[in-house]
C-alpha cells in the first residue's frame, strides 16, 4: 500500500495525466463507435431490403403457350 502511494506522488506529470485521459476517451468511445456503425449498417441493409419497392413477377401470358 505504501508503495502505491510512492508511486503516485512521483508520477505527478500533467503530460503524463493527459495522455491517460485521452487514452480513456479513447478507449470508451472506439468501441461505442464500431458497434453504432455495425447497427447503422444491419438497419440500413434491412430497411432497403424491406421497403425498397421490387419489380412485380413477370407470369407468362397467353403468348407463352
């Protein structure tokens, strides 16, 4: 315990402070980022497949006999 309090009275570095806290935006945000474009891209795959009007089926006609 007494060496955790050694250890973080030496390391008193604003540098130091802000790349941890730069490390930690990044480290909430990147994975937030990848599972919000993955969910962008599944609604987007559903809504064209889904809503998009298709072309109606040709049947054959009389002609075709």
């Amino acid at each position: 315990m007494m060496t955790l309090a050694a250890v973080q009275m030496v390391m008193d570095n604003p540098k130091l402070d802000l790349m941890y806290f730069i490390c930690g935006v990044l480290l909430a945000l990147l994975p937030t980022s990848v599972l919000g474009m993955i969910g962008y891209f599944v609604v987007r795959d559903w809504y064209r497949n889904h809503y998009v009007r298709k072309p109606a089926p040709i049947t054959p006609g009389p002609a075709g006999r």
